[in-house]
C-alpha cells in the first residue's frame, strides 16, 4: 500500500511523469468547474432554481454564514477564498468512495500548497483592511521584544495547518485500506460512509481555522474605528 499518492505515478506528457496526486487535483478541480457551470448555466431569478443552483446557493449561504459569525464582517470580500479551499478539500476528501480514489490531501505536497495559500492570504487581507503600519503592528504588540515570538508563531500555525489535514486524511485512508484488505465484505461500505462525514469535518476545520487567522489579522479595524469615531 502506497502511503501517500505522490509515490504513484499514473501517466507521462512529454516525458513529465505525473502522479496521482496531480492527477487527482485536476480531477477534482475538472469537477468542480463542472458544477459550477451546471448550477449557473441557467441562473434566472423568475423561475424555480434548478436542483444544482439551489444546491450551491445552500452552500454559498451557510458559507457566508460561517464567515460573518467569524470575522463579525460582511463576508462578501472572504467568500471566494474561504470557499475554494472548503469545495475543494471536501471534494477531495468525498471522491475517496469511488474505488481507486486517492485524494490529494492525503500528500503532504497538496496540504502545505493549501496551507502556504492561507499564510499568503493573512497578511493580504489584514493589509487591505487596517493598512501597512496597523497590520505590521500586530507583530510589535504588548511589546517589540515579542518579534521574534510573533513571527515564529504565524509560521508554526501555517505549518500545524498543514500537517493536520495531510495526517487526518492520510492516516484515515491507510486505515481503510488496511480494514479492507483484512476483511473486505465487512468495512467497505461503513467506513466509506465513515471517510465522507470525516472528509467534510476536515474540510470545515481547515476552512473554520483559515478564516480564524484572517480575522485575527483584520480584527483590529473594528477597535480602530471606534477610536477614529470617538476621536
């Protein structure tokens, strides 16, 4: 059994070898793509929603509702990110039904990309929203002498990050290979239940904990403008 996709090489273009877990994130994105054209193809506000546009206007919702109880903001401006990377890490993580599946997030490669994204993400929204100097602020504070610490702490979160979603997804799909290896007519199809509820837990927290660190990085605006208010 293959720990992790990277080490299985499904084809070669142009003598480029590409494996499962290129693959499979192309896979994964083609799908995603797909659904998105299906749910928007025919988007009028006159007649019934279709079953794919009622589908992601339910997700597009709840996600705004996850995003405004986080940052006690409008959620328009975090959506597109926040989104992406919650459909897709729970794409990934549900196709694990389909047999000969091997999600993406189950390499490490793919979790640290997701993870380095939200690092990159942080301090982008934390400038547009308080500016330069307010964003950097926050590395200075109570005191300058906690530099360094801040510093070491926004890369250490980046890094659990990654490592938590490549260990819960990779761990989890070396169990279920094992179980059903061992007895095959016994775990499949509970533990394929078992691995979508888990998949789109892993997905949630990733997406929850992303949008945690852009809020922390933003949320000195509110206190600014009551300030600037007040003043």
């Amino acid at each position: 059994m293959e720990i992790t996709p990277d080490n299985i090489i499904v084809t070669e273009v142009g003598g480029i070898p590409l494996n499962a877990t290129v693959v499979w994130t192309w896979v994964v994105m083609a799908i995603l793509a797909l659904i998105s054209w299906l749910a928007t193809r025919n988007i009028r506000e006159d007649l019934v929603p279709s079953r794919w546009q009622s589908l992601l206007e339910a997700i597009v919702e709840e996600l705004r509702r996850q995003i405004r109880d986080i940052s006690q903001h409008d959620p328009g401006r975090y959506l597109p990110f926040i989104g992406t990377l919650f459909l897709f890490i729970a794409v990934s993580n549900m196709l694990t039904v389909v047999p000969g599946y091997f999600p993406p997030t189950a390499s490490l490669s793919t979790t640290a990309a997701l993870a380095l994204c939200v690092f990159i993400a942080v301090p982008i929204y934390g400038i547009v929203e308080r500016g330069v100097g307010g964003y950097f602020r926050n590395y200075v504070q109570p005191t300058p002498l906690m530099l360094p610490f801040n510093i070491i702490g926004e890369l250490s979160r980046t890094l659990a990050l990654a490592i938590r979603l490549y260990g819960n997804v990779m761990s989890g799909a070396v169990i279920v290979g094992i179980l059903i290896s061992v007895a095959p007519f016994v775990f499949p199809i509970l533990l394929r239940l078992l691995g979508l509820l888990t998949g789109l837990i892993q997905a949630y927290i990733f997406a929850v904990l992303a949008m945690v660190y852009i809020a922390s990085a933003t949320a000195g605006r509110v206190g600014e403008t009551e300030t600037a208010d007040n003043t």
